[in-house]
C-alpha cells in the first residue's frame, strides 16, 4: 500500500515535471515568435524612415514633376506604414505623440504636394522649405532608431521585454533604452515647426475659433433659452450637469425634467456659454408606429429652422430609421448651397414631432461670405468631367476642404450606368476637389 502511494507520488511528479516543462516551452516559443514580430517591426519601420529622408532629398534635386509625383506617393506609403509599425510596438503611445503626428503629416503633406505636381503646378519657395524641414527631422528621427537598434543588439536587450518596464516612475523608464530615446525624440519634435496647409493634421485647424459672437450667458438664463428653443407649451426644471469647456464652442450641458409628472419624456440639451444658442437637443421620448410620411418629415424639420431663426436652410439629404428621419439642411447664399454651415434635424414621424437637433457646424461656420465671382463657366466645368458621366443637375456650391478651407465649387449631380455621383470641380481653378457616392436605399439617400 505504503510502495502503491509512493510509486503514484513519484508518477505525479513526473507528470507535474513534464506539464511545467511543456508550458515552458510554449511559453518561450510565444515569446520568441513575438519579439521576432517585434524585431521585424522595428527593422521595417528604421527602412520606412530612412526611405522617406532618401525620397525627400530626391524630391528636393529633381525637375521632373512626374518624378516627383512618384516620390511624393511613395512617401505617402512609407509614411502611413511607419505609423503604423510604430503604434505595434510596446511602448506607450503617449511618448510618441509627437513622433507620431509627425508621420501623419509626412503622408498627408505629400499627398497634397502630389496632387499640386499631377496639376501641373511647382513647388513654391514656401513648400520647398516645407520639404527641407520634412527632410531634417526625418534625417534625425532615422540616426536615433539607428542608434537605438544598434544599443539594444550591443546590450543584449529584447524588444518584448521593455512592455512590463512602461508607465513607471522616471528612474525607471530612464532606463528603459527603447522609451528614452522616444524621449530624447519627442523633446526634439517640440522644436518642429507648426506646419500650415490644407490637410486634416493642418496646425491651424484646431486654432480655428468660431464665427459665433455675443455676450456671455449665465446659468439663470438657460432655462428661459430652453424653453423657448422647445417652445411645446411644456413647463420644465432644468439640471445643469456641468460645462463643456473643451468643446469647439463651449457650452453648458442642461437637463429638463417636465413638471407635469405624467410626461417623462426628458430632453437633454448643450448651450453655448456665449450668444446662448442651443448647440444640440434630444428628446428621449418613445417612438410609436409612424403616421406622417418621409416628405412630411423633412417640411416639419424644414419649418421648425425658419421659427427659430434659421433661414435659407435648403434640405440636402435624409435617411430614415426606427421610425424617426435625420435630415441636412445647408444655409443657402444667393442660391449657393454653403454646405459648411450644416444643420442636422431629427423628426419622429409617429407624432411629428422634432426629437433632434445638431447645428454645431453652423454655428461654428456661419458667417456673411463675400464669395468671387467663378473663373470659369459651368459649361467649361461640364468638359472636365468624365465624358462616360451623364449630367442630369449643376449648381454652385461652397464646400470644406480636409484642411478646414472652403473652396466654391460647381456640384454635378451624374450618372455612371446605376450608380449616382456628386463631382465638385472648384469653379476658380477647374480642379476635380471630391466625388461623394449616392446611395438610396429604403432608409433615405447616403453620400460615401
């Protein structure tokens, strides 16, 4: 018996052994088949800049445009692939912020430029000392990787090593080689130069203030700005939940409870500190089976702008949905539809009734445009489409460029066999500026 629990003890520890000994190779093997991702990572990623300082300084010597527009695009690519090789590495993205922004507007600089050379058109003085900055910081972001890989193969560090080290105190991540030397990198990119352009990583775009103006309104006016904004004939007591400072228009955030304690139907509602407009409302009632029809919907979201104060506003596109439709509205200037200014109405068809509205993007926007007269004809504009699209619709209208810009353009509705288009080719240089999609389905009409 005594022989019979021994020999058993002695059976399970060598299973034990054994079982131990199998998940330590498994786990050694998950390890080693990461830190080779990571190497492969990090190498492709040292290539990829490298590349981009090789393609800049070519950019920089060369005459030929379509020369140019090869580099430019190759950059684009190794840009946004450097981005993200980046992001898959251990290392806390907070400390490569800057490194980071800075492969974005590589890329997206570079498309900009591209499109410029495929119109025929060279590099200013201004851009090409754009390209020299471009240029020095990606020199000096690819000695630091250099220098960073060649330190970690000399001191024997793996890279899957560093991703316990992170988010500690600074004794700690000084030793952490991979995360000081994106340190010393950040620190240097404080130095890079704002960058203005028309592109989404534009420094100016989050500068922008809004065209809005007025006196500062305070917490006892909000209730009296809710109520006639909802203008039900209902009685409410407002809860101001708090502010919202960092918004591109502050503004307060407000609740209304309906005194009538039959009615629960809370409405939720954001006011600007300043000029005490109402930025967005929504209404958390329950929507029934519908009675009024899409058509119906978009009059009653259509008079419900005019009577409270937004005029001119011209109904662009809807989509339907759980009984309630979502409708754009766009100001319109001397019948130029200004699409900046954007209004987006919510209307439940079972009682016709609006449960929505969103009008940051006019009043952001808003304001008394002195638009130029077209450089060119709408008949001219119609030559530089696509002969294979069927034209049915042409207007003039002010469109938002990536960067924040806004350019007047000619917006062509066109046919291509089933599929509808909008083409907007700007009506000062004749340049094709978008082409959004037109989707209609049973919900409405989607733009992609």
């Amino acid at each position: 018996m005594r022989k019979g629990l021994i020999l058993l003890l002695v059976v399970a520890l060598i299973g034990t052994g054994m079982w131990g000994y199998d998940q330590y190779q498994q786990n050694f093997q998950t390890s080693l088949f990461l830190e080779n991702q990571y190497q492969r990572m990090f190498e492709a990623m040292i290539t990829d800049v490298e590349n981009i300082q090789a393609n800049l300084g070519k950019v920089m010597v060369t005459s030929s445009p379509r020369k140019n527009v090869m580099l430019f695009s190759d950059i684009t690519k190794l840009s946004y692939n450097a981005q993200e090789r980046l992001s898959q590495l251990p290392i806390e993205h907070g400390s490569i912020s800057r490194t980071t922004k800075f492969l974005s507007q590589v890329g997206d600089i570079s498309t900009a430029f591209a499109k410029k050379n495929l119109d025929g058109k060279p590099l200013n003085h201004e851009e090409m000392n754009i390209l020299q900055e471009l240029h020095n910081y990606s020199n000096f972001l690819a000695q630091q990787l250099i220098g960073l890989q060649a330190g970690m193969v000399e001191d024997g560090i793996r890279i899957g090593e560093l991703s316990a080290k992170l988010d500690h105190d600074f004794e700690e991540v000084n030793q952490n080689m991979m995360t000081t030397t994106f340190m010393n990198v950040e620190e240097r990119m404080q130095e890079y130069p704002e960058l203005i352009y028309d592109g989404p990583f534009s420094e100016h775009i989050k500068k922008k203030k809004p065209h809005l103006t007025g006196r500062k309104v305070e917490k006892n006016e909000l209730i009296k700005i809710a109520e006639k904004f909802v203008n039900n004939g209902s009685k409410y007591e407002i809860n101001v939940l708090g502010e919202n400072g960092n918004a591109r228009i502050p503004a307060y955030l407000i609740e209304l409870h309906p005194v009538d304690k039959n009615d629960n139907n809370k409405i939720i509602m954001s006011i600007t500190k300043n000029a005490g407009k109402v930025v967005w409302m929504l209404n958390t009632k329950d929507i029934k089976a519908s009675k009024y029809s899409e058509r119906q919907g978009i009059e009653i979201a259509q008079k419900y702008l005019a009577e409270r104060g937004y005029k001119n506003m011209v109904p662009t596109y809807s989509i339907k949905h759980d009984g309630q439709i979502v409708t754009n509205f766009a100001y319109s200037q001397n019948d130029i539809i200004i699409y900046p200014d954007l209004i987006k109405v919510k209307v439940a068809l079972d009682e016709g009734e609006v449960v929505g509205f969103e009008a940051e993007g006019y009043l952001f926007n808003h304001n008394d445009r002195k638009l130029d007269e077209p450089a060119i004809s709408k008949e001219e504009a119609r030559e530089l489409i696509n002969m294979n699209a069927k034209v049915s619709k042409v207007r003039l209208a002010v469109i938002p460029t990536d960067g924040g810009n806004e350019v007047l353009a000619y917006e062509f509705k066109a046919q291509f066999k089933k599929d509808t288009f909008l083409i907007y080719i700007n009506a000062q240089t004749g340049e094709e500026e978008k082409i959004l999609q037109v989707i209609i389905n049973d919900n409405g009409v989607l733009m992609l």
